[in-house]
C-alpha cells in the first residue's frame, strides 16, 4: 500500500546536515548532553524514555527520523523513534509518495525521492512541459535516460486512455451487441 502525504513540510536537501545544529541532542556547553542515551540496550528503559523525552522537545525531529530512514541508519534512537519502532518505516519507504517532496524537486530543490516519488516526478514533468534537459538535471540523469522515461510515460498514458475508451465503449454494448439510435427510444 502506498503511503501519500501533502504536507507542506520543508524538506532537507541531499547532503543537508546543517539542521543537525539545530537538534535538541546536540551537547553544548550550558546544554551537556550524554550520546549515550541515544544508543541504549533493549532493557534499559531509563535511557530510552530520557531520549524519547528529549526527541519530543526537538524542533528538527521530523528531519532526523527523515535523515535516518533515508540513510538506512538503523541503530539508536533517531527523530524519537527506537530501532524496532523505526524497522517498519524502514520496510515501507520505498513506498511513500509524499506530494510536497514532488513538488519540491519539480521547483529544483534537491531532495531525497523514493522510487514512486521519482515515478510522480516524471509525470508531473512531462505534464508542465518541462523540458527533457530539465528533468535530466532535476533527477540527476542523462538526458538520454530522461527521453526514455518521457517516452514510457507517454506510451503509458496512451495506453491508459486507450483502456479507458474500450471500458467505455463496452458499457455501451449490450450482450456484446451495439446499441443503435433507435434502441434508446424517443424523448417526450
């Protein structure tokens, strides 16, 4: 099942760590953390609970467990979240269609994109006009591979409308015989 969201979340660009500066979990002089909460063992519930606390109070929460789940970091607590909470996100994110994170790369922000959010991009593209060139640059493509993927979307698209037209013809027929004009009466 796929998940689609369209919050209008900002998200991080590829190789953004500067949002970490912002975390809650950042050890400062008149804020000492201790690293060592986030990576507790399962039966130390002191820990897991003071980290969950201190994920719960971070501004940037939502950006760490995104960080983790697209870097396949699957050790610690990471966005407030244990390993064992995090492992079914990790299993379903090839999935997730989140429309903000298309709109996003349409706009030219470089973010990370599952397989069905590059899937959404394409055909966003290909329906604005945007250039092969472009969306070669968007996705970080040749412009050969981006003529490929216009080329499958268009076919795909025909074929859709070609479906489409026979479905509804068929519901025209009637025991697999046309209906004629003459079939449908007359209006009062």
């Amino acid at each position: 099942m796929t998940t689609t969201t369209i919050s209008p979340a900002r998200h991080r660009s590829l190789g953004d760590h500067s949002w970490q500066d912002q975390a809650v979990c950042q050890s400062t002089e008149y804020n000492p953390v201790d690293p060592e909460i986030f990576f507790p063992e399962p039966d130390e519930t002191d820990k897991i609970t003071a980290a969950k606390s201190l994920c719960s109070q971070c501004p940037v929460r939502r950006t760490c467990l995104d960080a983790a789940l697209e870097g396949g970091d699957t050790d610690g607590i990471r966005g407030g979240m244990t390993e064992e909470e995090r492992g079914p996100l990790h299993e379903k994110l090839a999935h997730r269609l989140d429309y903000s994170r298309v709109n996003a790369t349409i706009a030219g922000r470089d973010v990370h994109l599952t397989k069905a959010e590059r899937r959404a991009v394409v055909l966003a593209a290909y329906r604005h006009g945007v250039t092969e060139q472009r969306l070669a640059w968007l996705l970080k493509i040749t412009e050969e591979h981006a003529q490929k993927l216009y080329r499958e979307t268009r076919r795909a698209l025909r074929n859709r409308d070609l479906e489409q037209s026979k479905q509804t013809t068929s519901s025209v027929e009637t025991h697999g015989e046309r209906l004629g004009r003459d079939d449908f009466g007359t209006a009062a």
